[in-house]
C-alpha cells in the first residue's frame, strides 16, 4: 500500500489523532471488536461485521481498513502459502488494548442509549418550540 504525502503530512502535524480516526472510524471500530473475540479470514470478518446491521462493509473499504491498522500496528496479517490462499487476521498487543477501549465505549453507548435517546427528543421539543415562537 502506497502511502501519500498527504497523509505522511497529516501524521507529522498531529500523529495521534490520525490513529485515534482510524480506530474509531466506521469500521475500523467494527474490525477491531470482531477480532477481539478470534482471528478471522477476510470473508469470515466481512460477514461478522454484517451482522452489526446496516448495508455491511464493502470488499474494498475492509481492505483499505484492515491496511491502515495493519500499519498502524494493531492488526496482524498472516498469509499462509497454501492453495488456495489463507490470510487470517488478528490483533497484535497494541491492537488488543485499543479493541479493549473501543469496546468499552461501545457497551456504554448501549448501556447509556435510554438516556440519550431521551436528550434527544427533549432538545427536538425544545427546537421546535423555539422556531415557533420565532
């Protein structure tokens, strides 16, 4: 995978936050909490995270996930020289710690959904009463 200088710009200027966006992006926070509970080989993880709803992840955009935390050193790409070919994925130590935060951020969402859910609808109301009284 090609770096760009784009993006070896952006990693000089503010390192960690360009992790931190891979690690809680989209599907690099679905890619790290599947791996947390196995490895996998590409289709197995591409159906895992399917099964979190939505359309699912694209064949491309799992690729360029798992690229980007595999360099950033928390996935383990292991391709064996078999026929067909085997790739698995794994995290490494780094990735595990980094699975173990984002997933504690995902149970609390969960954990916490009524209570947002309920902000939310008292912030609409409130919206709504204010552009009326406008």
């Amino acid at each position: 995978m090609a770096v760009s200088g784009k993006v070896l710009e952006a990693e000089a200027l503010c390192p960690y936050r360009l992790v931190l966006e891979h690690v809680t992006s989209r599907w690099g926070v679905l890619v790290l909490i599947e791996l947390l509970e196995r490895p996998y080989r590409f289709s197995e993880l591409r159906r895992a995270i399917s099964r979190w709803g939505g359309r699912g992840v694209s064949e491309k955009m799992l690729t360029q996930t798992l690229q980007t935390l595999e360099r950033d050193g928390l996935v383990h790409r292991d391709a064996q020289p078999v026929i067909p070919p085997r790739v698995d994925y794994s995290l490494t130590d780094l990735g595990r710690e980094a699975a173990e935060q984002v997933r504690s951020l995902a149970r609390w969402t969960h954990d916490r959904m009524g209570r947002v859910e309920k902000a939310r609808q008292a912030y609409d109301e409130a919206r709504e009463v204010q552009s009326r009284a406008s």
